[in-house]
C-alpha cells in the first residue's frame, strides 16, 4: 500500500542522501560551520544527488607517489590517500616552539603537494598509521557502505522488475532510482574514502616547526584555473584561492587546495560531467512525460521542469566546444584570438537565455521531488503491486 511505498522509498532516499556526501576536514575549532556545511551538502544531494554523483577528488593520484611506498609498517594505501587529501595529515603550532603560523591559527592542513614535499625531505615525520586507524575515525565502515549499496541495488531491482512485469511506477519511485543510481556511482568513486572525520592526525617530530614554517612562506601563490588542455585555452587569474603546501581547510569540490606554478587544470571529463548527469537525471523524470497527475497544469509543470534540469548549466562546455571549433577554422593563435571573441559573442546570446532559466533552475529542482509526493494519492493501483520473486529479497523498509 501506500505507506509500503513511502517507508521503502523514503528510506532509501534517505540512506542514500546522507552516506553519500564526503565532506573534507572541517577548520579548527569550527566544527559547527561543518554541521551547516553537511546540511547544506544534505540538501544538494536531495535536490541535486547527481551533482554529488559526479564529484571527483583531482589530486588523490597525486597523493599517491613512489615518494610515500617507501618502507614503512603500514604500507600506503588509496585510503592514506583519500584520508591525506581530505586534510587527515595537519600540522599544530600547540606542538610547536616556533609559532609559524599568522594570525593565531592552530593548525595548517597538508595539501597532496605537501605529503609529497614532506615525504620528500622528512619522510620520519609523516605519520606511519594503519588502515584501521583511519577508519577509527570515520562515521562509515565498508559494512555500512555496503549495506547502503544493498538497499540500493534491492530498489533497483524492484523498479526493472517491475517494469519488466509491466507494471507500472510513480513518480516517487522514479525519483528513488535517480538517487540509488547516484549512490552507486558515488561509492564506485569514493569507496575507500573516509566518511566524516573531524579531527587530523597531528605531525609531531623534531624540524617540525621549521618544515611547517617553510611550507606557509612558500604556499601563498597567484593562481591561474584553466578550464581545459585540449581546448582553446582561457585562464583568469584566481588571487589568494589556493596553498600550495598547506591550508586552513581542504576545500569541498573539484578544485585542487594546492596553487600550480602556471595553472590548475579542469579537463574536459569535469567540464562534461556535471551537465551531462545532469541531463541523464532529468531524463529520467522525462520517462513519466505523462505523469499520473490530476490537472493539465501539473503535467505541464513537470515536463518544464524536467527539461530545465537537463538543460541546465551547459554554458560553460558550450562556450568552449564553440571556441575549439571557430580556433580550428581560423588556424593559428592570432586568429584563434578572433575565433574567442566570435564565441563569445555567440555564448553572450545564449548566456541571456541560460541566465533566464537559471532563475527558474532551483524551483524546477524542487518541484521534481515535491510533486513525486503530491501524485502518490492519484497512482493507480497496480503501483503498489511487486513481482512475486522480490519478496525474497533482504531490504530495508
């Protein structure tokens, strides 16, 4: 019935929701803004668990390096790396005689740069701890993962199975497959990486201070982030954004903590990704292009806001498919200065109209996942009926 319903995908969505956000490190001493920080996460992974899905960790390859296989009494793991980039290896001036750090601060997080430069010129100061030391710490073990991952899968297979039966679905459950399939793909990514750990694995050992001193004064740095390599490119100065060595607290998102001497590069795998799982999101929501709805209204709205979400945000990949393509035509650099320009203008267009729609982006979001509530009162009954063979299966709810 209708409360089976609810409970199985209300539970789904909900265990789905809060293991896959992967916050970094919280700053020292501010833990509460970390709690605002989750809720606000939260919230994107309810509205938006695409955008979650499609996150990436650019520096955990360079947290991974010959430098750190060294021998040790833990060898070094993908987890050490995930565990690293997240701020797990910090720096404390509590523990110091030379207060290296302005302003007051405490505590300086390592970027990957800088377990490299530490495993470089002082590997006996980095912490030789153990896998199981990590995930001490962390809010999630690999059982609870997989657990989350099970409950995925079951909903998965009710919802094929239930297609495959030819029976059909809601609104609700289509939204609930939209999150399960975000879940998985955020696990195959971010399996080994701890969950919400707040405090750091401090540096203790002696040159210490001088070591952490060094990486503060050598860390301030212009930045430069280039959208992409393979493309024309176009670079804007970032002042101020990024440390080289250490940082306050490991930023959440795709871009790097560490500066770069010339540039910080978003390939086009990110330029891509977060519009296109955007679109297979909303696609999803345009299989029911006929919802079970009571008013035209309604099924107006939802079709408008289905395709606002999967046309939303693609500015940007657009902007620069159209300058490659115009640099090509033109030929060298001086005239792909004026290929630039003709995108640009182009893009200008298109920007009026996309800044148009992004007003409308938000309250399209929400009204995907409100109205799988408001329609469960108008499904007809074969919804609540599954195929026989499910019933044997372990889930949740």
């Amino acid at each position: 019935g209708t409360y089976g319903l609810l409970v199985t995908c209300l539970t789904t969505i909900i265990l789905c929701v809060w293991t896959a956000v992967h916050l970094n490190l919280p700053e020292h001493k501010k833990s509460a803004q970390q709690i605002w920080r989750k809720f606000g996460y939260l919230a994107l992974g309810l509205f938006a668990p695409e955008i979650v899905a499609s996150g990436r960790d650019p520096e955990v390859e360079a947290a991974s390096s010959p430098y750190l296989d060294r021998k040790r009494a833990n060898d070094w793991t993908l987890v050490h790396s995930y565990y690293a980039i997240m701020g797990g290896f910090a720096f404390s001036s509590s523990d110091m005689e030379l207060k290296a750090f302005p302003n007051g601060r405490e505590v300086a997080h390592l970027t990957s740069l800088g377990i490299l430069q530490l495993a470089k010129t002082a590997p006996h100061l980095l912490p030789d701890i153990s896998v199981e030391h990590i995930y001490d710490s962390s809010k999630a073990s690999s059982l609870a993962k997989a657990i989350v991952c099970a409950q995925a899968l079951y909903f998965c297979a009710q919802f094929f199975g239930r297609i495959g039966a030819h029976l059909p679905v809601g609104l609700l459950e289509l939204n609930t497959l939209a999150h399960a399939l975000c879940t998985l793909v955020t696990y195959v990514i971010w399996w080994n990486k701890p969950l919400d750990i707040e405090l750091p694995t401090f540096i203790q050992g002696k040159d210490g201070d001088l070591l952490s001193a060094g990486m503060y004064m050598a860390s301030p740095k212009d930045c430069y982030l280039q959208y992409t390599d393979l493309l024309v490119p176009m670079a804007r100065p970032m002042r101020g954004q990024y440390r080289e060595y250490v940082a306050t607290r490991m930023r959440n998102g795709p871009f790097p903590e560490e500066s770069c001497r010339t540039s910080v590069k978003l390939g086009n795998s990110f330029l891509i990704s977060v519009p296109f799982a955007g679109f297979l999101y909303a696609g999803l929501h345009l299989l029911a292009w006929n919802p079970p709805v009571v008013t035209h209204m309604e099924i107006l709205l939802w079709r408008i806001s289905s395709l606002l979400v999967a046309t939303g945000g693609p500015e940007k990949p657009f902007d620069e498919l159209l300058t490659n393509l115009l640099s090509r035509f033109f030929g060298d650099n001086t005239r792909a200065w004026v290929a630039e320009k003709l995108a640009r203008a182009v893009v200008l267009c298109f920007a009026l109209v996309f800044t148009s729609l992004c007003i409308l982006y938000v309250p399209a979001r929400i009204y995907l996942f409100v109205e799988c509530f408001i329609s469960i009162p108008h499904l007809p009954d074969a919804v609540f009926d599954i195929p026989d063979w499910l019933e044997f299966l372990s889930h949740i709810g």
